[in-house]
C-alpha cells in the first residue's frame, strides 16, 4: 500500500469519525455543523494547531477539564475472573492497555485476548457501541485478516467494527490518536507490526494521554516484535492454553501474565473468555498443559501442538480465531 493511499484511509477514518461526533450531537443537544464542514475531508497530514482550534494533545492538556466523561464513563469495568479483578480493580476505561504474545506460537492467543478486552468494553458500553480496529498492512499479511463470522463467533459483532489498514506504524499510531480523541468508540484495538522507532515510550505516552480520562479505551496489540516500554496502565503477557471444554471445543482460554500493573500488583492466571456472557472467569477444569508438554493453538478451526519435540498431541481443542488468510 502507498503512502499516499494510508492517508486516503486516515482521511475517510476522520471523516467517519466527525459524522459519528455531529450525530451524537444532534442526539445530544451539542451539534456544531461549523467544525464538522471544517475538518470533514481535510488529510491528515494537513491537520495542524490552528487558531479557534488546538491540536488534539494541546486540546487535552489545556482541557483536563473534559472530566466531565468521568464517572461511569472511566470506572473500571470487571472481568469477571475473581482474582484478576482483586489484583487490578477492573479493566480500566479511558486509559492505555498493553497486550503482547509471550512467544512467537501464541501471536493469536494475544489477539484473542485483546479481542476479548475489547468484547468487554463493548459489552459494557451497550447496544449501538462502536470499536475501531486499526492494523498495519503486515500484520494482516502476517495474521490474516478479520473474518466476520470468527468474530461472531468470538461474540463481537463485526457490524460495530470500523477497520483500518494502515501502510506503516506511523500510519498506525496517527489513526489510532484520532481514533481516541474522537471518544465515538467504546474501545480502540491498535496493532502495529514488528519492532519500529515510531512506537517508543513517547508514542505509548501519546496515546496514554489522550485516552485518559476519555471515553474510548485504547489496547495496544504488539506482534512480531519484542515488547518495548510502555506507559500503559496494564501489560499483559499471554500465552495458548488449552481449553476446557474437555473431549468437546470449549471456551478459549488464555494463560495471562500480568507483567506490569500502575494500579496494584502484578500475577499469572488461566483466564477462560465465556463467549455467551462477554466475560472472563476461571476455568472449571484443570488444565494439564505442563503435563502434556503442548500448547492448543487457535487457527481457523483446526488444532497445532507445539511441543519441544513435536511428539505430544494438544491437551483439548481450542476455539476459532477471528481470521482469514489472504
């Protein structure tokens, strides 16, 4: 993809985005057709601080006085697995959460995870919500592309998905900023690909900034690339697990890893994504993924064991992943 299609893509994201503000403020009572026309079809690139009008990180730092989204619209939300939510009070609206796989096999199990964060955002938001997912082109390349059916399967609907692909990780982080100041999406899913200079500590800062206090909630999807630093409010690490649906396809499940946590203490758990209640809970089994030496890997409905010496079958099914190849 060409630079210059990127930014045709950014600029039809922004133009979305600015019908979905003048709608909801007609719904509302706080319409402003004036600064809709303005920004309606201008690039992306063209945007800049202009007078009448600041910036959207200058808008935030003069105007922290948006707490007027406070309240119910920046509570944590439970994740319905006991002990996770004792440890972080909650997955936290209005801020940065940081999801990367802890191998290369478990890049999928880390977007299942994301997929199941964003699932209960939605699911607290309430009908009519909307998340916009924005991708590098390689990780499409690399992972596949969103699939309609998996992802109602997983429980999210792919009606309320607003999907852009972006040619580059600049391109990303610059969709995703506008995605999250917009606060028109209940949960914002950005993945970059790979290691880049572009997504370093004052990025993830960036975006932290942005969506605090705000209404969307950004999940930043590292793959094919070493976890760098962040300033999100969580980090996860997760890995395949087997799922517990015993001889039957079950729930997925995820082994999570907690690796940072700004609001509490850090710790591991096996987290099964109950697809009919859009929450997270323990699993009811015992999984004996140690045991069996394999690792159950979603991928398009079919079943890989990844075992040191490829001679161990997985412990049980696992559950399809959200995906297609190209």
């Amino acid at each position: 993809m060409l630079a210059s299609e990127s930014t045709d893509r950014i600029a039809m994201l922004r133009r979305q985005i600015t019908r979905l503000e003048r709608a909801r403020g007609r719904g509302e009572g706080r319409a402003d057709p004036a600064a809709a026309e303005e920004l309606a079809g201008v690039p992306v690139r063209d945007i800049a601080p202009a007078a009448g009008r600041a910036a959207p990180m200058s808008a935030f730092r003069a105007g922290r006085a948006a707490k007027a989204w406070a309240g119910a619209e920046t509570a944590a939300i439970p994740f319905g697995h006991p002990e996770v939510d004792a440890a972080t009070a909650g997955l936290r609206r209005g801020a940065l959460h940081d999801v990367s796989p802890a191998g290369a096999p478990d890049m999928a199990a880390a977007t299942g995870f994301a997929l199941a964060c964003a699932g209960r955002l939605l699911s607290a938001a309430g009908r009519g919500s909307l998340w916009l997912w924005v991708r590098a082109e390689m990780a499409g390349r690399e992972a596949g592309e969103p699939y309609g059916p998996g992802l109602a399967a997983f429980g999210l609907d792919p009606s309320r998905l607003v999907a852009v692909t972006a040619a580059n990780t600049a391109d990303v982080l610059r969709a995703a900023e506008e995605g999250l100041a917009a606060r028109a999406f209940a949960a914002v899913l950005i993945e970059p690909f790979g290691d880049d200079r572009h997504l370093d500590l004052t990025a993830c800062r960036r975006l932290s900034l942005i969506a605090d206090g705000g209404r969307s909630t950004g999940i930043l999807l590292r793959t094919g690339g070493v976890p760098g630093p962040t300033s999100a409010v969580t980090r996860w690490c997760v890995a395949a697990a087997p799922s517990s649906g015993g001889p039957h396809p079950g729930n997925p499940v995820f082994a999570a890893e907690l690796a940072r946590n700004r609001l509490g203490p850090v710790g591991a758990w096996m987290m099964e994504w109950r697809i009919d209640e859009q929450s997270f809970r323990a699993p009811r089994l015992r999984h004996r993924a140690e045991a069996s030496g394999s690792l159950a890997i979603p991928l398009s409905g079919r079943l890989a064991a990844a075992s040191g010496d490829r001679s161990s079958r997985p412990a049980g099914p696992a559950a399809v992943v959200p995906f297609r190849v190209r």
